[in-house]
C-alpha cells in the first residue's frame, strides 16, 4: 500500500478523478458537498475510499463509519488527516 503525503488540493484532484464526466465540470473544492455539489452515490463513496486507500496509505477500514458519515469534501480531507496523525504516532 502507497504512503503517499497529500495535500489537499490533490485530495480534492483524487475526488475528481472518481466524478462521472459530467460532473466534472468544475473544480472540487473542500466546502463542496459530496452528494449535492458533486452527485456522489455510496458507490462513487467507495470509489473515494478505495482511491485514497491506494494513493495516500489510508486505513479504510478503520474509518468506515467516518466515510459514510461524511457531507463535504472537507469531512473527506479531516478523515485523511486524522488518518496521517495516527500512522505517524
């Protein structure tokens, strides 16, 4: 598993990467909401867990119910973080 140090805008870039191409119209920013702004189903959620799984080392399976949970592209990025705090304690 990758340990790669993301920052947020390529958080917010790996999110993009999941979006149907018709949602890709503009770019994701933190305060955007994952449902609403961005269309995202729990299938396109898991699409951003197993993304950020492979990429930034992230430990899905110990935040399953933070990724649910989450409303904004900021809650994914705060999941992320805490995730980084964590492995590196």
């Amino acid at each position: 598993m990758k340990k790669t140090q993301l920052t947020d805008e390529a958080i917010c870039q790996l999110i993009t990467t999941t979006l149907p191409k018709s949602a890709r119209k503009r770019p994701v920013t933190p305060s955007m909401d994952l449902r609403t702004d961005l269309g995202v189903d729990s299938i396109g959620l898991m699409s951003i867990v197993f993304l950020l799984e492979q990429e930034a080392g992230v430990d899905v399976f110990s935040h399953v119910q933070e990724f649910i949970s989450a409303e904004r592209v900021s809650d994914i990025i705060g999941i992320v973080r805490q995730n980084r705090e964590a492995a590196e304690l």
